[in-house]
C-alpha cells in the first residue's frame, strides 16, 4: 500500500450516497474543497481507502441539486410502500431533471479522473445544533507512484 503524505483535520461530509456497514461514497471537503469520494479498498484491520476527485463549483451545485432531488424523494417515500419503480430515486417530475444530472456529474467525473488521488478517511459521527447526527472525516492523502492509482 502507498504512504500517508499528509493528515487533515477533520473536515465537512456534505452528503453520503451510499452507506453499507460504512461509508462508501458521497462528497466531503478535502483541505476545505468539495471532493467526490468513493470506497476503494476495505479491508479488515486496514483503513478504509478512498479516492477523491476535485470537484468545481459548477459541479459541486449540481450535486447539490441531485441531492436535493433525492431528498424530496426520500421524504415522500417516509410511511409509504418504497417505489423502486426507477433507478433514480426521484419523484416523477424531477425524474428528468435528475437524469440530467446525474449524466453530467458522471461525465464530469470521469473527465477528472487525472486529477483524482487516494486518502485514507476516518469518519466520525458527531451531533450537530439540532440534535441530529452528522458525519465528519479525517483524510490521510496516500502518496501513489506514478500509474497506480486504480479507478475501476
């Protein structure tokens, strides 16, 4: 495995995507910066190993907004049967507008994937103002040799 270069404090998880017992992807700042994050190595007794991708304002507000449209959804979904009907998880008027997207999110993400590196992340749960639960993490940048970085 490559080397710690670095260690942040703890920084802001904007949002969490996926979460299956841990965190697997989501956005989170890096040295105060909005970066993609994605799971990229779990292995027991090892940090969990992440790659994060810049990510531009432009960017950065359309996740925001794809995570708004999620939100709707999922607030619509509280007490009824979940409708699985679509991989979008979007209520039906907001179905395109998601697919927009997610689309260039994604097309955006693999464009940047030169600039995408490794860190260790150590999410911490933490109460905010209100009472609810948040996250926050801690990376450690992995410094790589030239043409290891795995993005697959």
């Amino acid at each position: 495995m490559a080397a710690r270069a670095e260690a942040s404090s703890f920084e802001s998880v904007h949002f969490v995507e996926g979460f299956v017992d841990g965190v697997l992807n989501g956005t989170a700042d890096y040295r105060g910066t909005p970066h993609h994050f994605v799971l990229r190595s779990a292995e027991p007794n090892h940090a969990e190993v992440y790659q994060l991708t810049p990510l531009s304002p432009e960017v950065f507000a359309a996740v925001s907004e794809a995570w708004r449209i999620w939100q709707r959804w999922q607030q619509a979904q509280h007490g009824a049967p979940p409708d699985n009907s679509t991989l979008l998880l979007a209520l039906p008027e907001d179905r395109e507008r998601q697919a927009e997207l997610r689309g260039y999110i994604s097309n955006w993400l693999l464009a940047a994937k030169s600039s995408a590196f490794l860190a260790e992340g150590d999410f911490e749960q933490v109460a905010t103002d209100d009472g609810r639960a948040s996250l926050r993490v801690k990376w450690s940048r992995l410094e790589e040799k030239p043409g290891h970085l795995t993005t697959g």
